[in-house]
C-alpha cells in the first residue's frame, strides 16, 4: 500500500473513531482525563448528559472555587498552583510592609493572633471608673486590623492583567488581607463572563472587578500618580514582552509587579534572535540557561523602566517547572537610573569547556564627597581564544549581574510559609526551594554543573559533596541553586575550578591516547594543576537544606505534565497535550491494528495529532 493511500485510510479511520467516542461521551461513558490525580485538595466535577458547550467543571484550589466550560474556551493549567501559592505568599508579606507602615496590622488565617490588651475590671468598686478608662485607651492605642475578605480603604490595589477565569484573582481576595480593590481584567469577552460568574460563585464581588479590555490600554489608562496599582500581575501565555512597558508605567512608587515567563525555548538559547527581539538580549545555549533566563527578564523590565526615570528592585527570582516567575519592586529615582548600566553585564562563554566571563557595561566609582561617579567599562576581559582550551567565545547578554533575590524578603516569606504550612497546598515545596535561595550566593551570577565539569574532561564525576569540600578547602566560597540540582555556584575563578578538576582526574584516570590533541579534555588535562585539591568531605559542604531533606525540586506532578497549549474553543478540559485524547486511542489500538513500527513512524504520529511520548498508540 502507497504512503499516500495510508494517509488517506488512518485520517478517514481517525474522523470515525473521533465520531464515535463523542457518541459514547453523550451516553455517559467515562472521559479521558490527562489529569485524574494531578491536585490533591482539588474536586472535579461535569454534567453527565449534557452537550459538550454546555457542561461545566467545577475546581477547588486553595480558598476559592472556579467553573468553566468543559469545552475550556479559558485556559487553565493546575500545575501552576506553585505559582499561584507563591503569588499569594508575596503579596500577602508585601501588604505586610505596605500596611505595617501606615499602622495596619493584617490577619492571616492560621496566623498566630497579635497579641490583645487585657485590662482586669475586677478590682474593687472605686477603681472601676479608672481601669475602664485605661481599657478605652488600650484601644484606641491598638492598631488597625485588616483581615482576609474584607475591604482596607488604605489597602491595596491589584490588577491581574491577564485573568482567563479569574482564578488567581478571587484567591487574592480570599486569601490574602489588606487590599482595597482587585481588577480582574481579561480581553476575551467569554473570559470576563466567566470572571463574573466565578466572582458570585466566591462571593467576592465586593472586592474582585471584573474588566475587559487589552491589558496594555488598561495599564497605559492608569500611568497617572492617583491611578496606579499597588501590585500587577502578569501571566501571560508565552512571553509578557509586550505588556512590560505598559506595566512599569501602571505600578506605583515602591509597587510590585510579578511576571511570569514560559517561553523558556526562548530564554534558553534556542532562538537567541528571538530573544533579542523580545527582551532585548541574546541568550545562549549554557548550563546556567534557567538562571540566565532570570537575568535576561530582569535586565528587560529594568531597561523599560528605565526610559521612565524609574529601576527595578528584585525581591524574589524563581526558576520553576517549565516557566520562570520574578517579583520586583519599582521605583523613580533619576540619580539611581544611572546606575543601571553598571548592574547590566554581556557574557562571553567558550563554546568547548563552558567557562564563562562577565564584562558589566558600564562602571561605578566613588569619589570624594560621597559622590559616584558613572564610566563606560574597559574590556574585554578575555582574549579571542579560550586560555583553557583554545577554543572561541559565544558572546550573550546583556543580563542583570547584581543579586536577583532580596534575602530579607525572602526570609520573611519563608518564615510565614513556615509558621503557618496548612496555608498552601504547595507549602512543603515553597519552603523547599526559599530555603535554598537563602543559601544561595548572592553577588555570584550564573553558575557550573557537576556533569558539565566531568563531561568536559571525560572522566568520572564525582559527588557533589566532594567537589563542594574541595573548593572550600581551597578558600572559595560555595553554593547550590534553587534552578538546577547539580549546580555548582562558586567565587572561585574558572583556572581554580579547572586544577580542582585535573587533581579529581589524577584519582580517577582518563585514557589519554583516546582524546582528540584537539580537543578541550586533552588540552585542559595537559596543564599540570598548580592547586592541590582536597577531597575530603567537610561538614559545611552539605547544606542546611539538603541535611533537612527539604523538597528542593519538583518531580513531575501528574503524566504529561507541562505548559498547556493556548485556549481554544472546542478543546477537552483536561487536554493541553494532545489532538488525540487517551480515550481516542484506547479505541484507536483494535481498529488501527498498527505494527509498533508503523505506530512509532513520525509521520504516523504527526497525522493522529499526537505528540511523542505524551499518548501511546
């Protein structure tokens, strides 16, 4: 049988099959899910015999409680409840600060209860009058409360720009204290009566505001001192390149904006002219690429900012799953703007060993009178060919060099996580990974990995633990990262990093005669090491967070898992991976009857929409 006569056969073949399970769907029978055990704390569920556009999926998560259509014309993706639970994190410590200075207390349930004025009246009859009197000063002398649920006229404004069913707005307004207003905006039409409806379903339409409109115009309507918002929150599908400017705009003096960015093919490297075009850097394709892509979305919103008279302040900078999520502060300063080239450096990584050199763009002084002074930088700080192995550089950046996390912060985050873990379903994970933010080095961008140390010289890798002692017994200073598990962050120069790796290959010998003369193993392996490692483990090389055995990085929460295609109409509610659902191919498997062979063809694949290895044929 031709190819052509094949194709023809499997997509007649496929549209009857397809026929038939919605056929079987009208009469009750169960539907595929891609997600039956994904949200622990979570209920689904669907109209039995109703029409596709007219059934409707009901999901719990945290305080709140959405339904939408199980045609799901409105996106959502359960595996972004880390996300969602950190946000509200953030904010709720961010309030914390906001409302602590204008004299407002917030009340978090689950939180201890501030401590309260207890004045006895059971003295004696004559001291009535007196303590009575005392009493009515203890309270006025309290501070104000601003509890979950209610309105805070001093409170904050907050605009989640791209709302979908307006999830993550109606958990701000259940969950998180002290705001006065929450707009919950989206363009799509069938989006915002979703809002409506999920806001009466949660009974927050005193808080939550449902808006439709583009979320740039909205933003760009709000650039007046009086009208900006205390917080955005932008998460958008793929890259928020394009609401940046308008959100510097919107945020007010010392306001936080989150961003979210899944576009990470993007960030990673793999389209470093796509990067540029968005976010005004080239990325590269590196080991460090998670944390290298935090840097490119930092030195993006400082470099919108900045066209503003305004800069960006990090609080917290998180590689996750497939996505990376940044929480900054903004602020106006002309004087501080001028600071911005020097917190922006290029990168220049050799193509054969991955070593990697920062050449900030511009360069800061002190001079007298407690004045800084602002000059271009002097570089570059490297020669054309690697001093390691010879090979060339890659030149990426700019990117932000200066410490992507406020510890502080964090630390408050952590501790409020940590007092109250009942808070969030994902809390075991968020003090996981804030643990080790705080471990992390924070003047030391980007980082090496153990594999690409050994891989580089062919020789067998040894334990984290062993590399980590050798480096402190050398006197460097080192850490892990939260975006990768075998990161090696160190202040040691490349050349110590390197002799520590010839004096691990001396114990665990590479067969020379099989390396290329050429190659960057032979020519780093054939320089004697001028320090002496010692290998021996230390008690400080194993940090805090891994003694505790903390949940430092997320295994994969449910089958498939991953960023969810775009909304469309018409697509199953538990879909995102597939054209095919698992219960399109349990009835594909007897009337197909592919060989394995034909089955695995990708051709075969991409004509039955599947997308190996997410639904086996």
């Amino acid at each position: 049988m031709s190819h052509v006569r094949v194709v023809w056969w499997l997509s007649l073949t496929l549209r009857s099959v397809r026929g038939l399970c919605r056929v079987r769907s009208m009469e009750g029978q169960p539907q595929g899910s891609a997600n039956p055990t994904a949200m622990v704390n979570s209920t689904v569920s669907c109209g039995e015999k109703l029409p596709p556009e007219t059934q409707e999926t009901t999901v719990s998560e945290g305080a709140a409680k959405i339904a939408f259509p199980s045609a799901n014309e409105v996106f959502y993706n359960p595996v972004q409840e880390f996300n969602r639970d950190l946000t509200c994190a953030v904010i709720t410590e961010f309030a914390r600060i906001q409302l602590g200075a204008k004299g407002i207390q917030i009340k978090v349930p689950g939180e201890k209860e501030v401590q309260k004025v207890v004045v006895d009246l059971s003295e004696q009859e004559e001291d009535k009058t007196e303590l009575k009197e005392c009493a009515d000063l203890a309270l006025e002398n309290q501070p104000r409360t601003a509890t979950v649920g209610e309105i805070c006229e001093e409170g904050l404004r907050v605009l989640e720009g791209l709302a979908a069913s307006g999830l993550r707005s109606i958990r701000f307004a259940r969950e998180v204290p002290g705001l006065r207003l929450v707009v919950a905006n989206d363009a799509s039409a069938r989006a915002v009566d979703l809002i409506r409806h999920n806001v009466q379903l949660n009974e927050v339409a005193h808080l939550v505001q449902p808006s439709q409109a583009d979320a740039r115009m909205l933003m760009y309507q709000h650039q007046r001192v009086s009208d900006r918002f205390e917080v955005i929150d932008l998460d958008p599908y793929g890259s928020p390149a394009p609401f940046l400017d308008a959100a510097v705009q919107a945020v007010s003096e010392g306001g936080l904006l989150c961003v979210t960015c899944t576009d990470m093919a993007v960030l990673a490297g793999n389209s470093g002219e796509t990067c540029y075009s968005k976010y005004g850097a080239m990325a590269l394709k590196s080991r460090a690429c998670h944390e290298m892509a935090l840097r490119i979305v930092l030195h993006s919103l400082d470099l919108r900012a900045n066209c503003y008279q305004r800069f960006v302040v990090p609080l917290l900078s998180i590689s996750a799953d497939f996505y990376v999520r940044v929480f900054v502060r903004v602020f106006t300063g002309q004087a501080k703007v001028k600071a911005s080239a020097s917190k922006q450096a290029l990168v220049f990584q050799c193509v054969g060993c991955g070593t990697f050199h920062l050449q900030r763009l511009g360069k800061a002084s002190g001079v007298s009178g407690g004045r800084v002074k602002f000059s271009a930088a002097c570089g570059p700080p490297i020669a054309p060919e690697c001093e390691h192995c010879g090979q060339r550089h890659q030149l990426g950046g700019p990117l932000w060099v200066e410490p992507i996390h406020d510890l502080d912060f964090v630390s408050r985050v952590l501790g409020a996580v940590s007092t109250n873990p009942s808070r969030f379903h994902t809390s075991e994970r968020i003090r996981g990974v804030l643990s080790v933010i705080t471990e992390e080095l924070p003047d030391v961008p980007l980082y090496y990995t153990l594999d690409q140390l050994s891989s580089t010289i062919h020789c067998n890798t040894p334990s984290l633990l062993q590399l980590r002692s050798a480096l402190l017994h050398a006197g460097f200073r080192v850490s892990l990262s939260h975006a990768c598990k075998n990161a090696i962050k160190t202040d040691a120069p490349a050349s110590a990093l390197w002799d520590i790796m010839r004096c691990w290959e001396k114990e665990c010998p590479v067969k020379r005669e099989r390396l290329s003369e050429t190659s960057p193993a032979f020519r780093i392996l054939s320089v004697e090491p001028r320090l002496k490692a010692n290998f021996t483990i230390r008690d400080d090389a194993n940090p805090s967070s891994r003694q505790r055995g903390l949940k430092r990085f997320q295994a994969n929460p449910e089958a498939n898992w991953g960023p969810r295609p775009r909304a469309r109409p018409g697509a199953p509610v538990n879909e995102g991976t597939s054209a095919v659902t698992p219960t399109d191919s349990q009835h594909l498997r007897p009337l197909l009857k592919l060989s394995p062979l034909t089955a695995h063809r990708p051709q075969t694949r991409t004509l039955l929409g599947l997308r190996s290895p997410l639904v086996q044929v």
